[in-house]
C-alpha cells in the first residue's frame, strides 16, 4: 500500500524543506492541512510544496476550530460552513480528491440536529459536483458521525484509529462504515490522552488492528497522523517510515 503523511507533523520548517525530507524518507505522498488563519501558508502553497518533492497528495484535512458552531445557528456557524465550502473548491482547483471534516469537538458538544446536517448536505453536495469527496472523521462522540453518514450517502467516512482507541475503546468504529471508508489516520496514544505518537510508541495492538485493517481491504494510501516532539522536525520522517514499514509488514502476514 502507498504510504502517506500528515504534512502538519511540524510548523517549525519552510513548506518547502518540509515536503523535501517527507520524501527523502521515502513517503509516497502527504495529507495537508487546510487553515482558517490567513497568515498561516495557503492550501495551495502546501500543495506546491508537495508537487516540487514529488509527493502525491490525496487528501487534506479542513480547519476545526470552533467546530460545534456548525450544530448551532449564527453567523459562527455560517461562516464556518463558507470557510469550509471555499476549502472545497480551492482542493477541486488543485485536483485534491478527499477533504477530511469534523463534525463535533468535546464530550458535550450541541446536540446534532436539521441545521448542522443542512449544512454539512451543502457541503458533501458542493464536492460531489467538484470531484472532493468528504470524509468525517471519527471523534469522541461517534453518534454524530452515526448521525451524518445514515443520512447523507455521498458523505465518506475517514477512520482514526487513536480516538478510536481513546474514545471507543479501538472497537467497532472502522467495521461500521467500512463501506465509507475514504482515507484513514494511523497515529498512537497511551491510552489516556491524543499523543499522536508514532506507531508502536503507545497503547493500540497494532497486530489486532492490522487484522481488522485486512479484513475491510481499505483501497486508501496508509496515512500516519503523527505529530513530532520539539527539535525532531527533521529525523521525524524518517522514524516514522521506520514504524510504517514495520506496519506494512504486519499487513502483508
């Protein structure tokens, strides 16, 4: 399987340099980060980057501050939506085909009802038109990815193993919507807090997992979402192939 990876692992080098050492470490491409911040670097500059290290770039992931907006009416929440719907056709100008959302921050977000779902149908509607699939991602309170998915059937599904770990227990959130499954985030924790750290640096049975993934056959790239410590921005990658290559090996048993 293509490997992939999250572009955001670091804000400490240029765009440029970044892209560079993702792909002397031998990734095969790399997911990018979408921000609302304008003085933070463009979608487009992200995808520059990659092109120029000859990264492929299957998907990005969209900004989520202030994601619970999205469930409550105002301007907040409109203005989240139009961030997110710009998100979409600057990816389908670019030729990005998967954009990874949220749907919900916190154990006691707004209760999901017809205005967010609205909402989130203009948005899988305005991709669908522009070639972007968009992928929710699984988060603390998985009934709201339940929620969006029975009732919008071009939304996608993208499965994050370390909440599901932290959140679910690692049970049951990849089968459910196996069906859906858009693009994936491979990243590991202690059990108690979102580390992102590499594989097999934390709590998940990567063995375990790796059956699981076998089974559904997911078509995506592998996708690790980790995130490195102070001052290892550069010797990152690589130690992350390390671990992905390790995890390609279980899959291949």
């Amino acid at each position: 399987m293509k490997k992939s990876m999250y572009f955001n692992y670091t804000s400490d080098l240029p765009i440029a340099e970044k892209a560079a050492i993702i792909a002397e470490a031998g990734f095969d491409g790399t997911e990018l980060f979408c921000y609302r911040d304008p003085q933070r670097e463009t979608l487009a500059e992200q995808y520059g980057a990659a092109c120029t290290a000859g990264l492929s770039v299957h998907a990005y992931h969209a900004a989520f501050s202030k994601i619970n907006s999205i469930w409550e009416a105002g301007d907040e929440g409109e203005a989240l939506c139009a961030f997110l719907e710009r998100s979409v056709t600057e990816a389908s100008a670019l030729g990005i085909g998967v954009a990874v959302v949220h749907l919900s921050s916190g154990n006691t977000p707004p209760a999901y009802n017809e205005l967010g779902l609205s909402r989130y149908a203009r948005l899988v509607e305005l991709g669908k038109k522009n070639g972007v699939r968009i992928a929710f991602e699984n988060l603390r309170r998985t009934e709201y990815l339940d929620f969006v998915l029975d009732n919008l059937p071009d939304a996608g599904f993208c499965f994050d193993c370390g909440h599901e770990k932290l959140y679910n227990g690692g049970y049951g959130v990849l089968e459910k919507h196996a069906d859906r499954l858009l693009c994936m985030h491979l990243h590991d924790n202690n059990g108690s807090e979102d580390n992102h750290f590499v594989p097999f640096d934390g709590s998940i049975d990567w063995s375990r997992l790796c059956a699981r993934l076998k089974a559904v056959r997911p078509h995506c790239p592998l996708t690790f979402e980790a995130l490195c410590r102070e001052g290892d921005s550069r010797a990152f990658p690589e130690r992350l192939m390390e671990r992905a290559q390790r995890l390609e090996a279980l899959l291949k048993q």
